[in-house]
C-alpha cells in the first residue's frame, strides 16, 4: 500500500515584513522569507498494488478559521502527525511550500512533523516527500507548470481558467475563493501523482480510470465546486472518445 499525503499551501507578502525588509535592503525584492501562510489544504491518498485508491478527508485550514499564522501551522502539523507514514506530494513544493512552511515554523517555534525536517541525504531523493514539479523537470533545465501538464493529460481549459491568479492580496482575500483554489490545486496535484505513480511501473494502477475516481472522490467531498465538474465532464468525454 503506497500513502500519500498531498498538500498546498498559498501565502501573500506580508506587508510588515515586506516593508521591513525592504526599508533595511534599499531597493531589494522581498521574497520568500516575507511570505505568510493564509490558506492550507491536504488530502491522504492510498494505492493498492492493484491500482485501487482509498482517499481520506479533504481539509483545508485558513487564517479565517484559524485566528493566527501560529495557530493555523500548529492545527495543520497535528493532522501531517495523525498521517506520519504517509509521503507528502507537492507539485514545485519544494521550491516554494516547504520553504514558506519551514519560516513560519521557526518563527511559530513549533516542531515540523516528520516529513519536512531534514533529511539525511539530498533533499529530492528523500522519500518522504514527492515533488512532483522536480520529478518531471528531472535534470533537465525546463519546469512545466501544473496548468500545462494538466492540459497535456486532457483536462478541459474551462476547469483551469483562473488558475494563474487566484487573486489573493492581502486585506482582500476572498475566503472561500481561496478555500476553492487551493483544493483545486490539491486535486491537480493528485491527479499528476497517480499519471507518475502509473508511468513508474509501481502499482496495477491505469491512469485515467484514477483520474476519473479522483474527481469522483472529490466531487464527493466537495459537490458545489465547478471545476471539479467541468473536469470530471471533460474526462468522461476523453475517455469514452
């Protein structure tokens, strides 16, 4: 049984910060470290070696719900602990998430859980932790974005639009908006996970009929959301085409 436990994160520049940084580096480009989390959301995810899948809940954490940076970083690290034998799964995570994650835990002074301290050898090889914008790029020098693979594997464009920008500024988020585009994102990603997981040889899987049962479990979890619609439609006609 292969488990797997995928996430994204968004964040926005946070204006303190920025300023911060910006009024001690004279024209510097705040990055990373000015960043702060608004918006989490995970999905456990297991394959059998026949290529069955079993998910588990979708859940996603906001500063709306959870108060505080610190708070919303402690609530999701207990769920990563309730799934510690699970491998988590980002799509370009390692570039970006997991440093955003990393920050906010040492300034929060919380503990990560196990799949995002350091590992013992090179950090793409641990095994703890899948990014998947890293596994296709391999070592080559072209990353392919999420939106691009998603149409190469036959998702209809109506269930990306608005995927470039999910309009997140800070004092003007949209909460539930953001609750949409990040598990969007988580659905992507799993999507992109079970194609790798079939190409690696490693399950009976078959990529499509995984695909059409991600989005199943998802539109089971989540009814009201439109992509998830428009995606499983357009995979039902890729398919039976």
């Amino acid at each position: 049984m292969n488990k797997y436990l995928v996430i994204d994160t968004e964040s926005v520049f946070d204006p303190y910060l920025r300023e911060a940084y910006e009024c001690i580096e004279s024209g510097g480009r705040a990055r990373i470290g000015c960043r702060s989390l608004v918006a989490i959301s995970m999905w456990p995810i297991e394959i059998d070696a026949l290529g069955r899948i079993d998910t588990g809940d979708l859940t996603t954490w906001t500063l709306e719900d959870e108060g505080t940076e610190s708070e919303l970083l402690a609530s999701v690290f207990t769920f990563m602990r309730r799934y510690h034998d699970h491998v988590l799964v980002s799509y370009g995570g390692l570039a970006v998430d997991c440093q955003v994650l990393q920050l906010a835990a040492m300034a929060a002074d919380l503990e990560l859980p196990r799949q995002l301290k350091e590992a013992n050898g090179p950090r793409w090889r641990d095994l703890r932790h899948i990014d998947l914008g890293l596994a296709l790029k391999g070592s080559g020098k072209t990353w392919h974005h999420l939106s691009e693979v998603m149409i190469r594997m036959g998702l209809p464009v109506a269930a990306l639009l608005g995927k470039a920008d999910p309009t997140i500024r800070p004092g003007s988020i949209d909460w539930h908006h953001i609750r949409q585009h990040c598990e969007k994102d988580v659905l992507f990603t799993a999507m992109v996970l079970v194609a790798w997981v079939r190409v690696q040889g490693g399950t009976g899987i078959k990529a499509a009929g995984a695909r059409f049962a991600l989005l199943e479990a998802f539109a089971r979890a989540r009814p009201s959301h439109n992509s998830a619609m428009i995606a499983r439609d357009g995979l039902v006609t890729a398919i039976s085409g």
